[in-house]
C-alpha cells in the first residue's frame, strides 16, 4: 500500500512540473475533528485528498509537496502517551517518516516555522483556499513575511492556483490499485443488497433492513458507509433522498434500498428495488422494466468519447418511450422530452463520478463542453420513476411506487465494465433471492 501513495505523490508532482516547471509547491491539510454535541465528536474521516496522497489517517496534519526536490514534508502530532492512552496510539514524526514515507516530518506546531523555509524560490503555490480559514492565514502570514524581507536573495509564491485543477483530474482516472479497492468495496456492497432482499418481509421495519446492511459492511471489513443509506418502502421509494428509514413495511410493497460500504477510502454506490412479498404487482413490475431497460441503454453509452449528458439522454429517452407504451404519457417521445414531459416521473440526472467521494471529483466540463469520457473514469447509472403517493396524472394503481436501478461503471477501451453486475437486478433473478 505504501508503494501506491508513492506512485500518486509522484504522478502529482509529474503533473506539477509540466504545468509550472520546478519553482512549485502545493499544501494539503488533513482533516480536522468535527463537534457533535458538547464534548462528543463525529466519528473523524480523513480528507479524501490528503489520504490519496498519504495513507495517512490521523487528524491535524499538513503535507506540503516540492517539485523542485520532489521532497514530501508532513506536519503531524507528536507523540503524547498521555493522550494516546485516551484516543489510542499516532504515527508522530518517527511514524510519518518509516510508516508513511515523508522525506522530512515535524509537528504541527512547528509549521509556521518552516512554511517560510519550504515556500523559498517557489513561484507557485497550489492549495485550496477558503476550506480551512486558520490554515489560510498561516499560509498568508508565511508569505508576508518572506516578502518583507526585501535584502533577501529569495522570492516567494505570487501565484496560489487551486490544487484541484491538478489532484482532482488525476483522482478522476481510476488506477488498478483504485479499482482493486473499488471492486472490494463492490463485493461487499453486493451481499449486503443480497442478504436485505432475501431478509425483508412484511411487518418489518426499515430499520432493521438497514441494520442487515451495516451488520454485512462491518462483517466484511468496511469501515464506514459510503454515504447515508436509503431504506424506503411503498410511498417512501418515491422519496428521492428518504433517510428516516423508520416504516413498518406493509405486504405487497416495493422496497427500494441505495446503499454502498467505503472501503479503504473508495466508496460504492448501488440502488436496487424488490418487492418485499417476493413477487412484483403487474404495475410494478411494469414500471420496474421500463427503468431497467433505460438503465440498460444509458450503460450501453458508456463509453469512450461519450458524454455524461449522452448517457442522461438515453436514460431520458428510454423513460419516455417506457411511460409513452404504459399510457401514463400520451404523445411523441421526441416532443414529450423536448417538453420535458418525464420529469414529473424522473427528475434527477442519470449519472455522476464515483471514487473516494460518492459524488467524486473531476470537472463534468473542459472548456465550456460536456467532458468526453476516458478510459479509468468510474460513474454512476441509476435513472429511476417515481410515482408518490399523491400523485395526480396516474390511476391509483400506480401511486406509490418508486423504482431506481443504479450500477458502478467502469469506463475502457473495450466498452463500459458494470462493476456491480453481480448483483442481481433482472426481475426474475430478483424475485428468486427474495423469496430465499
């Protein structure tokens, strides 16, 4: 694993470089603990930028990167046996040098002391202002003070460039070490959705299927969840972003599950939906073909040199035709999208990048234009209809069911990869794993 960090630190400084030669250094804070209530924190997660570049998870840190030396300088804690017997053992400076591959390391309190040395005859600095503010005036107070030193021999950073428009295009292109944890995180992810279809039945709580899907991300080595899983059944599948996960599910409902385990640091991000008796209804199972279909067609357009908005617009155009065939729309697909007849029934967009953040990093546009797609790139498909309890423009029916289908898809030169194809989404494969 540390041979991967390496490779990373050493592919942004290559990037580094060839956009500003050797006179640059970039600076990456760690993450920070976040309050809960009183004197309680939330379970601490490290910034994705900072562990790509390190492995490193412990907060209050700093990594600063110098092309001219290619040298990686991290500020850490120190050791402190006193708080370790409380919050459990740290790397140190020792640590951050043997463990985790830092040329030179100090504490953290030692930064502003050296931040002068290290922005020395650099021209640029690259660094995400306003996302830690008491960073940011460490790093304005170190160049001030180089500055003011006018008999010096040395300048100082006059450009600050968002790191992002490096880091981020290269976090969008997925390496085999990525994807290996990827696919892990798939696996898992995989018999959590299986093991909630075959437990659900009528009269359980949402609740306790999302507990099937924490006790499988755990069991299996997942630290966290990727995201804040969705557990809605009958009328709450029509809730694009229901969380409460707290209803008695009722006989002869959908359930409809989005939920993927991170594991080391790489999230996933699937939705299925079932029928928790076991057997679709004639509606849903109507309503479910039409998005599988869709689902299927935008995966097919997943491929190098597409767009994000090609794959939506197949998504769209197989919802149309799907709505058009059922009668719950009446006219010509073309003119229902140009008029954007679906979105009552599919309002959300199709897809979106996934890496160590669900909704991941990288531009969607270059230059103005939609972002062609490129081999290594990883995104979501999950077009979906949704039809609420309320909802005025079908019988009653069809109110009351909500279906998404989404899958992880790799994108390469021989066409889209569905990482999650294991999981069972066809109809009959479905029913079959929930009626064990």
């Amino acid at each position: 694993m540390r041979e991967n960090f390496r490779r990373r630190r050493e592919d942004l400084f290559d990037r580094m470089t060839q956009e500003r030669g050797e006179d640059a250094v970039a600076v990456v804070p760690a993450g920070q603990p976040q309050l809960r209530n009183n004197d309680t924190e939330h379970p601490f997660r490290q910034d994705s930028d900072f562990y790509y570049l390190t492995g490193f998870d412990e907060p209050d840190a700093v990594l600063v990167m110098a092309t001219r030396e290619r040298k990686t300088t991290m500020f850490v804690r120190p050791r402190d046996p006193e708080r370790e017997t409380w919050d459990g053992p740290r790397a140190g400076v020792e640590g951050a040098k043997s463990d985790y591959g830092a040329d030179e390391a100090f504490p953290l309190a030692e930064l502003d002391a050296h931040l002068i040395k290290l922005f020395q005859n650099q021209h640029r600095l690259y660094y995400r202002l306003g996302r830690n503010r008491t960073l940011d005036g460490r790093i304005f107070a170190a160049i001030e003070r180089g500055m003011m030193r006018g008999r010096s021999p040395f300048y100082f950073p006059s450009e600050i460039v968002d790191l992002a428009s490096l880091l981020h295009e290269q976090r969008l292109v997925k390496s085999e070490d990525d994807l290996a944890s990827m696919r892990k995180a798939l696996a898992i992810t995989g018999e959590a959705h299986v093991k909630a279809m075959a437990t659900a039945r009528p009269g359980m709580n949402e609740a306790e299927i999302e507990g099937v899907l924490l006790e499988t991300f755990r069991r299996r080595g997942a630290k966290r969840v990727a995201y804040q899983s969705i557990v809605g059944s009958g009328h709450n599948a029509a809730i694009l972003h229901y969380v409460a996960n707290d209803r008695v599910m009722q006989e002869g409902e959908l359930l409809l599950i989005d939920a993927g385990c991170e594991y080391e640091y790489f999230a996933s991000d699937v939705t299925r939906t079932f029928p928790i008796s076991g057997t679709f209804s004639r509606e849903q199972r109507a309503i479910y073909e039409v998005v599988l279909e869709a689902q299927l067609e935008a995966i097919s357009a997943c491929r190098v040199g597409a767009t994000v908005d090609d794959v939506h617009k197949k998504s769209v155009a197989g919802i149309t035709r799907g709505l058009v065939k059922l009668g719950l729309l009446s006219g010509e697909p073309e003119k229902l999208i140009e008029e954007e007849k679906h979105k009552p029934f599919f309002m959300h967009r199709t897809s979106h990048w996934l890496g160590m953040d669900v909704h991941d990093v990288g531009s969607y546009f270059v230059g103005g234009k939609p972002r062609p797609l490129a081999p290594g790139m990883v995104l979501t498909v999950e077009p979906g209809i949704y039809l609420s309890k309320d909802f005025a423009n079908v019988g009653p029916e069809w109110r009351s069911i909500g279906v998404r289908i989404e899958d992880d898809i790799l994108v390469t030169e021989n066409g889209p990869v569905v990482l999650s194809e294991a999981i069972p989404k066809m109809p009959e494969d479905v029913e079959r794993v929930c009626r064990g």
